[in-house]
C-alpha cells in the first residue's frame, strides 16, 4: 500500500499514541450562567461546547408535545473559524443536520424522557475546533451538560470512533489527520455501563471478521471516556459542594 | 423576508462602464474642486440649501397609503399597508411593530441592483424603522404590525432621508396614529465643508478623507442623516457614518434641525391638500 | 427572561440614585476578561468576557481581487454568528437579524479610511489583495453586546498577523506570489484607529453605560456611538425612542469621554498580555 502506516513497526501512531490510547480529554462543566447546563471538552485539539435549556414549556408549535415524553431538540453547529478552510456557514448544511438528528437519537437513549411530559429539552452544541471525532466530542460534552443542568439520566452516554490500521489492527479515538489518510472510521454512541450500543455508524469499508475487534475498541475507548467524564463530574460537585459549604452534612472533603 | 432562489440574477460579475471611460479619471480633489466652486455647488445651490422637493400621497391605489417624493433626482416611493398580525409570534406584544423594508430599484443607481437586499439596504431598513417607530402610536395597536415598503426609483443622493419623510407622509395618509410629522435630511462633510441635502456624487466623496496624511487640512468627512419630530424637538434618529469630531456633530445636529422646520410645512401643505381632496369627494 | 413593573421600577431607582443593581456608578463597566490567540486555526483571535456575556472573534485572511472601483484597497468583512449556547431564541435562523445588525453596524465603522488604511491590504493593484474574515461568534449574551464586539474585534486584530509577500511576479494574466515560509515573517495590522463602541442606555433621565440584560429592558432606547481615536466614526440610534437635540449632544460627549476611556484601558491590556499562559474555557 502506498499510503504512509498508521502504526509504526513499534506500535506507535503519527500522532505518537498507542493503538488503545485515547487523546486527552479535558473538560469542564458549567461554562456559562445563562443555560441551565453546560459544558466544554477538549478531546485532543477538538473542542466543543454544549448548553441545554429545560425542561420548560414547549416553544413555537404546541402541537408537538407530547404526553408521555419530553421532547428533545438538538442543534448541532461548527463555528465557521474551526476547521483549517473557512466555512461559509456554521449550520444549515446537510452535514450538520444528519449530526444533530444523531444527537438527539443518542440522547433519548440516556435521558429518562418519561419524566418530563409536555415539555422540551434543548441541547445546542457548538463546535469550536474540529481534529476529528467531532461527533463524540458533542456526544459527551452533551452528556456533561446534561448532568450540570440536573436532568435524570439512566446513565453516562458515550461516544468513541475506532478505525483499523494496517489491515489487521483495530485503534482507538481517530485524529483528523488519521481520518484523511484514509481507513474506515467506525462511530459508536454506547450506554458503557450497560454495554449497550446506542448508535452506530461507519464509513467506508472492511472485512466483517474485523468488526469484533474494531467494535471492542471503540466500546472499550467509550468506557474509558466514561471514567473520565466521571471522575470530572465528581470533582465538579467537589467544587460546587464545597463552595456552599456542603449545607448539613458539615463532612470535610478530601479532594 | 424569504429569499427568491428562484430568480435568475443576470451575471454576476459585471462592473458599470464608467469606470473605464476618461471622464472617471479624477483625483479627489478635483473632483471635491468641481462639485463646489465658491461656496456654490453644481446645480447652483448655496451649501446649506435644499434641493426643490414635490411630495404627492395616495399614489398606489393597493396601498393603504402611499406616497411619492422627489428631492430634485432623487424620487422615492413608499407604500404602508393596513396592520396584520405579526407572523411567528407566540407572546403578547403591548406595542404594535412597523416592518420596515427599503430598497433600490434594479436601475435606480449608476451600479445595477440585485433584486435580493444587500447588506446596505438591509441597514438603511434598520435605519427607517427605528426613525419612523418613535412616531407612531404603537401603543394604539398592539400585537399588530404594519408593513413600510419604500423603493426608491432614482437614487442622487439623501435616498435614507427622502424615504423617511416620504413614509411618514404615507403612514399619516394610511391613517395611522402617529404623534407629529416625521421629517428627516441629510448632511455631507468634507473638510470644512458641509453640504445639506447632497448629491450622490457629493455623497460620494463626504465617504472618505481627503486630507489623510497632510497635517494642516482638517479630515473630518462623513455623511450624517437626522430624523425629527419638529413639534416636540424630539430626535427619532441620528445616524452618521466617516470619522468626525464633536464640534462637527454640534454643528450639523443645528442645521440638521434648522433644515428639518423647512421641510416640514411642505408635508402639511400635502397632507391637507389630501385631506381637502377627500372632503370634497365625499361631499359629491 | 421578561422583567416585573415593580423589578423594572426598582432599577430605574437605582439609576437615579447612582447606584445600579450590581452596585455600579452609571458610567462603570463590568469587569472584563480577554484573552489572544485561543483558536489556532485563525491568523488572529481574541475572546471577550464582559461578566455575562462572552465573545469569540476570530481573523481570517485570504486572496481576493480588490473592487473595481477601488483597485488600491483590500477587503473586509464581518460575520455574525448567534449561537444556539446564548439563548434558544437563535436556534436556525433566529440569531440572523441581530446578526445582520451588529455586522452592518461594524462595516459601518470600519468603513472610513482614516479609521483602518484598506491600502496597506493591497497586493497588486487591481489583481489582488487580502481579505480579512472576521468571524464573530456570540457565546452568551448578558447584555452590551456592541461594547463587547468592538472590544474583541480591535484585540483580535491587534492580534492577528498577515503573511509576507515577499514578492509578485505578473506572468501573461497570471500573477504568481511568492509568500514568505518563514512564520516569523508576518505583518501587523495598524489597528490604532480602530473604533471602540459605546452603548449609552437610557434609562428614566440618565444614560448608563454598559447595561446588564435586564437593565437593557427597562431601556427607553439607546444609542451607540463608535468612537476612533477621539472621533466619531458611526452613530446610531436603537431600541425605539427618542431624545432632545441637546439631550443628545450631552449623550454623545458622555459616550466620547467614556469611549477614551475604554481605548486606554484596552491599550493597556493588550500591552500586558502574555503568549503560552493558561487560557482558554478550561479556567
């Protein structure tokens, strides 16, 4: 094959991680005041941010609501400065809708929607950066937001991309620069603790007896990313709790 | 608005042939040399007098009202419709709302205009309706909108303030509450000089400095449009664009009000003459 | 987020007696956080957080022909982005006519040349020139959003750095340049002159100076006034309403002097920021 390797003969990517290694997440919750929640992630150099407004009173048409479920609506949009070219638009294109549509299907799956009838949750993410695996980026960064605004989820729902490598070696968590060298990029959304696959998507192709290998990576990389997302979450109620004083307990924290 | 896809636009790309001819090849300062030869400007004018203005409503017979001015080239007409409920909207709103939509006709300036609004059309409807909005008994209508459509048919400069005297005639003859007589007019300063109602090509060269780099000329330059309701001294709108100092605005803001006063016994003139006009009718 | 008669009421007070809700004197500003170079994909950029409301401008220059009727000048533009993060009432289209307004507005006091030199963007006259992108995005919106803008707009392109041609070469209708490899070989914009905008809210008598959300509601119109180097580059008037001829002589020099103010106190941020410290939504 003409095209460069993916993985060196030690084993290590262009980007000098291993087949398994993640990039580093860095995230923060509760950005901003206005939204009920929100968050920001740093996957690699992708960054995104996500707020969510609700559950409130269905806006624009009343028709839609619904009696047994809260409605979800989602945008997804790219600041035109994110990628390398300048877009023209930040929304609007067919690529942005098909994610936003994704999203929702990724969140419904998390959210326990049966508790908010009548009313609405909305979800806006905004991509800042894109390196690659933007989708998961907005997948947990809204799973972050979510968890801000208080809103009663089953469980952490997250997103991982994997792709093979060399024809026979399944890697984790795709770059920008790994995406266009080509390979097929897999894009799973997962319930980790469940182990149960919300989502998936692929482009391009390989043979299926690679598809167990590939599939347990990415599930492997979203259980990681759910450790991760975790341990923020705790360490950000350690910041909010301890800032109010923890109320009654009056329990001292080891951070 | 929702924008028309489907009308073909003509080439994209073309440029007016003047830029090409003999003619266009003159510096700034000629140019400024020629439009105004001491103290009296092409069309004969003194620097601080108007052009001759013909007002006449009731000119679209669609129209709840309408009417028509002429600022020497300049001919403007706007159109208001009867109040419709605002589109899209959920909550209540105490105050009614004017929609505001002012254009060039395709063949209305030296450049050929695009049928869509461009980004300068787009400001100058901005502009209208925050300088018509203070006139109008909004309160009188709430939850309605009305609709304010000005085209202009020949654009020689002041095409803003000719549009919004024009609408406040229109709006008066559609019988809308309004609270005075909206009238509006534009000054052009370049250097020392300041042009009330100006040409498009005075216009023109008020857009940038001359004296940029010499240190003795002053480089004040800038055009700016002043709306007012005369009866109440009250200033609806003060839009101006260049680069001027205080004294400048302090300046204007007194010929801009001095200039308003003349113009406003033209508006009554017209609408009494309409209002004449209807008595008689029905008295037939 | 609508507001009672009796919070509405309770703020017009504050005005009068000088001391608004947050505690401030009418002519005070929030405090301001701004940050340079946080998108690497950008020849510039500048984030702005003023309290509440939080800014993103990115610089972005390419390659265009120069206007046939002004073949010695290069290009600017600005682009509005509301984002959907800010309030859901942006969500689609929502944001486009705030959009279209703030990005009139800057080309309005962007577009004098003694305000920002166009020629120093030309390449080869007539064939080719710079255009400079700036793309706005609007992160939260907490009021002041002209003041904010115009804030994050000037850093970013102090901030921004053009590429050097080092040489044009005309070849037949083809103009072929040579760029300059070398990073460090970059061009600094001359932003001196660039405009600084000052909202001026009216509120009961008085005007007050960078208005939060809820004071921009009790507003009986505003007026914005961009101010380059001392001189008045655009001036508008928003948000219905309307003012005496002196009142707004009195509000225009209100704005001049406050205007200066915010000039030097960015000068003197921009001149202490730091490269490589920690930056970014992470803190």
């Amino acid at each position: 094959m003409s095209r460069k390797e993916l993985i060196s003969k030690v084993g290590l990517r262009l980007d000098g991680r291993r087949a398994d290694e993640l990039r580093r997440i860095r995230c923060k919750l509760g950005v901003f005041s206005e939204p009920d929640g929100s968050a920001y992630i740093e996957q690699g150099l992708t960054k995104v941010l996500a707020a969510v407004y609700g559950p409130h009173q269905v806006r624009g048409n009343r028709l839609k609501a619904q009696a047994d479920a809260v409605i979800i609506n989602c945008q997804f949009s790219m600041a035109v400065f994110s990628t390398s070219e300048r877009k023209k638009r930040p929304r609007g294109d067919r690529k942005s809708t098909e994610l936003s549509l994704h999203l929702r299907q990724a969140l419904i799956a998390a959210i326990e929607v049966e508790k908010y009838p009548w009313s609405q949750i909305d979800v806006y993410v905004e991509v800042l950066h894109a390196d690659g695996g933007i989708f998961p980026a907005c997948v947990n960064a809204a799973t972050l937001a979510l968890i801000d605004a208080g809103i009663p989820i089953k469980e952490y729902v997250c997103a991982c991309t994997a792709s093979i490598a060399n024809n026979n070696q399944a890697m984790v968590d795709i770059s920008h620069e790994e995406e266009i060298l080509g390979g097929p990029t897999l894009t799973i959304v997962a319930l980790p603790m469940s182990e149960k696959i919300v989502l998936m998507e692929m482009s391009q192709r390989f043979h299926l007896d690679h598809l167990k290998s590939v599939l347990e990576k990415a599930l492997e990389g979203c259980k990681n990313t759910k450790n991760i997302l975790d341990q923020a979450v705790q360490n950000h109620i350690v910041d909010v709790g301890a800032s109010t004083g923890w109320a009654s307990t009056g329990e001292k924290v080891k951070r | 608005m929702p924008v028309d896809h489907k009308r073909i636009n003509g080439p994209e790309n073309t440029i007016p042939y003047k830029l090409y001819t003999k003619l266009n090849v003159k510096s700034f300062k000629e140019a400024l040399q020629d439009a105004v030869k001491n103290g009296v400007r092409n069309d004969k004018r003194k620097l601080d007098e108007h052009r001759r203005i013909f007002m006449k409503t009731d000119i679209v017979s669609q129209a709840k009202g309408s009417a028509y001015i002429e600022i020497g080239n300049t001919k403007v007409v706007v159109s208001v419709f009867d109040p419709r409920e605002i589109p899209n909207k959920n909550e209540y709103s105490l105050n009614g709302e004017l929609y505001c939509e002012f254009k060039f006709a395709p063949f209305s300036c030296p450049k050929r205009r695009l049928h869509q609004q461009d980004a300068e059309e787009k400001q100058n409807s901005i502009v209208m309706k925050q300088a018509l909005e203070p006139a109008v008994c909004r309160h009188e209508f709430p939850n309605f909108q009305v609709d304010v459509y000005a085209l202009v048919l020949e654009n020689d400069g002041s095409a803003l303030s000719a549009a919004i005297t024009c609408a406040g005639l229109a709006l008066a003859q559609a019988g809308i509450p309004m609270f005075d007589i909206i009238t509006s007019v534009t000054i052009g300063i370049q250097g020392d000089l300041k042009l009330l109602d100006p040409m498009l090509h005075e216009e023109t060269l008020c857009y940038t400095s001359i004296n940029k780099n010499s240190k003795t000329g002053k480089n004040s330059h800038g055009i700016v449009i002043l709306s007012l309701l005369n009866t109440h001294q009250q200033v609806t709108e003060f839009y101006q664009v260049g680069s001027l100092d205080i004294d400048d605005i302090e300046e204007c803001t007194k010929v801009l009000t001095e200039a308003n006063k003349v113009v406003v016994p033209l508006v009554e003139k017209c609408l009494a003459k309409h209002v004449i006009k209807g008595v008689k009718e029905s008295s037939q | 987020m609508t507001l009672s008669e009796a919070e509405k009421t309770f703020i017009l007070h504050g005005v009068q007696e000088n001391f608004r809700i947050d505690g401030r004197n009418r002519d005070d500003y929030r405090p301001m956080e701004l940050e340079t170079s946080i998108i690497t994909h950008a020849f510039g950029s500048a984030r702005l957080r003023l309290a509440n409301t939080d800014v993103v401008v990115t610089v972005k220059v390419e390659i265009d022909v120069p206007f046939p009727d002004r073949p010695l000048e290069g290009k600017m533009e600005f682009f509005i982005d509301c984002s959907a993060n800010a309030t859901p009432d942006f969500e689609g289209r929502g944001g486009e006519n705030l959009a279209t307004e703030i990005s009139n507005t800057l080309t309005a006091a962007y577009s004098s040349n003694s305000v920002f030199d166009y020629t120093k963007l030309c390449i080869l006259k007539g064939r080719k020139c710079w255009k400079i992108y700036v793309d706005i995005l609007i992160l939260e919106c907490g009021g002041n959003l002209y003041d904010a803008i115009s804030i994050a707009v000037k850093a970013a392109l102090w901030n921004t750095s053009i590429p050097l041609v080092k040489s044009v070469t005309i070849d037949g209708n083809n103009v072929d340049m040579n760029v300059s490899e070398n990073l460090s070989d970059c061009i600094k914009l001359d932003i001196s002159a660039a405009p600084l905008m000052v909202t001026l809210c009216k509120i009961g008598d008085h005007c007050v100076v960078d208005p939060t959300s809820a004071e921009e509601q009790c507003s009986q119109g505003a007026i914005v006034v961009a101010i380059s180097k001392g001189k008045f580059s655009t001036v508008f008037q928003t948000g219905g309403g309307s003012l005496h001829p002196l009142t707004l002589m009195e509000k225009l020099k209100l704005g001049a002097k406050v205007g200066n103010r915010l000039e030097e106190a960015l000068s003197e941020a921009l001149s202490k920021i730091k490269e490589n410290g920690e930056m970014g939504f992470l803190n």
